[in-house]
C-alpha cells in the first residue's frame, strides 16, 4: 500500500435498497484519505441503475476512473475488482485489508457470509476477513426482517461481526435525504474508527 494513503478498506454494495448509503460512504472514505477496494454484486449494478437513475461503467478498469472522478480521489486510491476476480488482494488473507463494510447488505449476501458459500468476491472477502479476524460491518436494509434474517445476522454477531441496520435517527433534524445519509454514513465512520463531522451528535449543538 502506498504511504500516501491512510489505510485500505474494502467496500462491497449488493443488492439491497440503499445504494446511495455505499455511494456516500465511498466519497467520505476518498475525503478522508483512505485507499477503498470496491465490489460490487451484480444486483447492486440493478439497484444503482434504478434507485441512482446512473449507469455506471461495466468494465472494472472504466469503473474506477468514473468512480474516482465523480470522488475527486488521486490515481490509485479505488480499486476496483470484478465479482469473480479470485486473482484480487481481496481473496486472501495475505493480501486483503482487515477492515470490510458491505453497504447496503441483502439478506442473500448476509445468509452466504453466514454459511461460508462464497460463490462471488463479495462473499469471498467476507469470509477472509472473518477468517483473519478482521473487522467486518454489515449495513443491511431490509424491513421486517425475517426469522432467517435474525437468527444469521445473530450467528455473524456472535463471530464478532458488527450488524448496522440503515436506521437513520431523526434527534438531529434532518432537512433532506442527504442528511438522512449522513447519519448513518458517520455512524459508520465511527465504527470504523475515522474521526468525523459528517453529522451531528447526539448532545452536540
């Protein structure tokens, strides 16, 4: 990893509803100087093209560059690797960071994480950072959620694996939907250990 850089975390957007959580989230990440490996499931390709209204690049290389512009990141500081790329640092514990968000998280992605499939790179590199004892964080957005749901995202707790809802609160405000974002993007951020202002705290003015 180049010096330049903060440190490395991997971020993967499947298929649930809130894709524009994993957007804002990899623009905080570049702001605060942080090198993002980025994956993405193919559902979540659906989800950005019908919640974003954008149609991103197919090709990983094209991807990154339309990714790293519309960030403002320097050369190099997203990553990005196709859903079956096992030659990627992300597919092994000697090359992977030891911190992955999947924002948003389907409970498909959840359940395979749970049961160790990993059919894709997404799920793949949950699974080393479970294996290496990393630190994973699971944004799931999904309402009710099921017993399957609740008994997975409880095993996945019990490994150590820290399970964030998007459940935005409201004590401070919220004028759009952008604000709403924040909230659970700095959440996020706080779990990750990366001081940020991205939004107002609970007894702050």
């Amino acid at each position: 990893m180049s010096k330049q850089f903060k440190g490395q975390i991997t971020l993967a957007l499947t298929g649930a509803s809130g894709a524009a959580y994993g957007v804002a989230l990899l623009s905080r990440l570049v702001q605060f100087g942080y090198q993002v490996h980025f994956l993405m499931s193919e559902a979540a390709k659906v989800v950005v093209a019908t919640e974003l209204q954008q149609t991103w690049p197919q090709q990983p290389h094209e991807l990154a560059k339309y990714l790293s512009e519309q960030t403002q990141a320097v050369p190099e500081q997203i990553k990005v690797y196709s859903g079956l790329d096992w030659f990627s640092p992300v597919a092994s514990g000697s090359g992977a960071p030891k911190t992955m968000v999947i924002c948003p998280c389907s409970g498909g992605t959840l359940a395979s994480i749970c049961h160790g499939l990993s059919d894709n790179l997404v799920e793949r590199a949950a699974d080393v950072i479970l294996k290496e004892r990393g630190r994973l964080i699971l944004v799931p957005r999904e309402t009710p959620f099921s017993t399957l749901h609740l008994q997975n995202m409880l095993s996945l707790s019990q490994m150590g694996v820290t399970i964030m809802p998007a459940a935005p609160g409201f004590y401070h405000h919220p004028q759009s939907i952008d604000d709403l974002i924040d909230f659970m993007v700095a959440r996020i951020l706080d779990h990750l250990n990366i001081d940020n202002e991205v939004s107002q705290r609970w007894g702050h003015e």
